[in-house]
C-alpha cells in the first residue's frame, strides 16, 4: 500500500524560495501588464527587506514594521498602499500555497494603508457643471440622446471610458429593486457591479427606445436623421 503524502506545515517564518514561489503565484494571478510591473517591484523590495532582518515570522507585526519604515521614506501614500496591497496578495497566495499559516495571513490583511490626506489631483467636475454639461444635449434629437446617455453613464455611475464604450444592453440588469451595472470587468480585470441612479436608466431608455436597441452593445452606431 502506497504510503499516504505527509501533509504540508503551514510556517510562520518563510525563506526565500518560499517568497519566490508566492510572488509567482501573485504575478500569475495578474491579468494587466502595468499591474504585474508594480506588484513585481513592490513585493521585490519588500523581500529584500524581509530577508536582511534576523529570521522573523511574516506576520502583521512584520508587515506594520516594514509600513512604518516605509513611511520614513518620501513616498506618496497612494505609493505605501500600493505595497502593502502588493504584500497582503502575498501572503494571501502564500497561504493558500499551503506555505504560511491561515492565521498569520488573515492578520497581514488587517494591516491598515496609510490616510491619503489632501485635494483630489486633476479637474474634478462639481454636481452644479455635471448638470450644466448634461444639459448641453437635447433629448430632441437621436444624437443627442445617445450622448446624454453617454454622459450620464459617465457622471452618474463613475464608469471610464473604455468601460461605457464596451457596455452591452444586457450588462443593465434588475438586482432586488435596484438597477445596476452587473458584474462589470474593469481596470485590471476587476469585478465590480456598479448602481445605476434612476435618472441614469431614464436616460439610457430614452435612447435605447430611440434607437431600436433590444440587445448587444448599447452605445453602437445608429442612423442619424436629424
């Protein structure tokens, strides 16, 4: 009878090869390029830091010690929370490898980022010229009703624009009452479902039911009479 495999002993101190192994497992879990660029660098100083410390147990106490000497350092906080994210995927993958203990991951994760205090960067629109710019389109017109529906997809739901111009009628579904952009993939091969105010779908139907749309993308090209 063969013998039965012995079953792997989560650590709670991890070497190099066992980084190296989770941060492959990070990497491969990674659909966007720019992503698996950042999380490579990020978990990569990390390992380095790690590994010149006298033999300590990743564990939250470890990973708020490396979030403190981060913040010694010049980096914006959006930059410290981009690593600790790079850091709780690695111990998540880590632990799910069977390499650190489900205990110690699960309190990786609980490892706060860093308060992003200050104005928001860029030209933010406030409620008063989001309307204003709505208003620009007349719901007269075919035209303009699709544009409205565009702008208020845009304004009213947050989507990008890569994000509104794949939109398909059937990603707008009826979830417990409330409308809802259902399981959109976004930025980085994130899954997300996104509310659709009442003056968005109003919007939306109007050029819809315009334009003859049942199904398939709800932004694609009409006949324009006017």
């Amino acid at each position: 009878m063969a013998k039965s495999k012995r079953k792997r002993v989560p650590k709670t101190v991890l070497k190099l090869p066992d980084l190296e192994q989770s941060k492959s497992a990070v990497l491969n879990s990674l659909t966007s390029s720019s992503s698996k660029r950042s999380y490579d660098h990020a978990i990569r100083e990390f390992i380095e830091w790690y590994c010149s410390e006298p033999r300590i147990a990743f564990n939250r106490t470890v990973v708020t010690r490396y979030r403190i000497a981060l913040e010694q350092r010049p980096y914006a906080p959006s930059t410290i929370n981009l690593r600790l994210a790079a850091i709780r995927r690695l111990a998540y993958e880590a632990s799910d490898c069977g390499l650190l203990s489900p205990d110690l991951a699960a309190g990786i994760r609980r490892v706060k980022g860093v308060r992003r205090l200050g104005v928001r960067v860029g030209n933010w629109l406030t409620a008063e010229e989001g309307k204003k710019l709505l208003c620009t389109e007349t719901t007269s017109t075919l035209r303009g009703r699709r544009n409205r529906a565009l702008l208020s997809l845009l304004i009213g739901c947050g989507l990008r624009r890569a994000e509104v111009t794949a939109l398909r009628l059937e990603d707008l579904q009826l979830r417990e009452g409330h409308w809802v952009v259902a399981d959109l993939r976004g930025k980085g091969g994130h899954i997300r479902t996104i509310p659709v105010p009442h003056w968005v779908k109003e919007a939306v139907d109007s050029w819809t039911v315009g334009a003859g749309i049942t199904s398939g993308p709800l932004l694609k090209q009409a006949e324009f009479g006017d």
